[in-house]
C-alpha cells in the first residue's frame, strides 16, 4: 500500500465482479522491499465478517504454538489499514 496504493482500488474493482467479498490485507515483511506486503483476498459466499476473521480457529491452540508471528489477533489487524489508505481504496 505504500508504494502502489492507487493501483489497489482498480485491481480490487475488477475481482468484485467474481466474488461476493474482496478485501484487503496488509503485513510487515522486514525483507521485502518497502517494508510490507499488501493481499487482496476474494470469496465467494463468505459474507458475514469476509476474511476478516479466520475461518478455523484452534481451540486447543496448539497449532498456533509452533508459529512465531501469526494469531487470530494478527490476522485481524492485517486489515486495520492506515487512514489516507483506506480513503485511496475504499471511498
């Protein structure tokens, strides 16, 4: 989103027309050029908190124990974006 944000609206215009949601994530990736790394997620049918919410969640977590970076809490704020970027891809 920080080097390409005004390429995002369009790209996400054109997937609306095949899925019933399209949303977009964002992740910090200290190797990767820039910093982070954006995701644009479609489907199809999911229409009650989109991808949003992890469909499986562990209920024992021990899955998620064997992972150093990612959560269910981490997975939701990967779409919490930054003002001026959801003003350039969703107003």
């Amino acid at each position: 989103m920080w080097q390409n944000v005004d390429l995002i609206r369009p790209l996400m215009e054109s997937i609306k027309v095949n899925y019933s949601t399209v949303e977009y994530a964002n992740i910090s990736i200290p190797t990767y050029p820039g910093g982070g790394i954006g995701f644009i997620l479609g489907t199809k049918g999911r229409v009650d908190d989109g991808c949003k919410t992890p469909a499986r969640v562990e209920a024992d977590g021990e899955v998620l124990k064997g992972y150093r970076y990612y959560d269910e809490e981490v997975h939701k704020a990967s779409f919490v974006l930054p003002s001026f970027a959801r003003r350039a891809i969703f107003e």
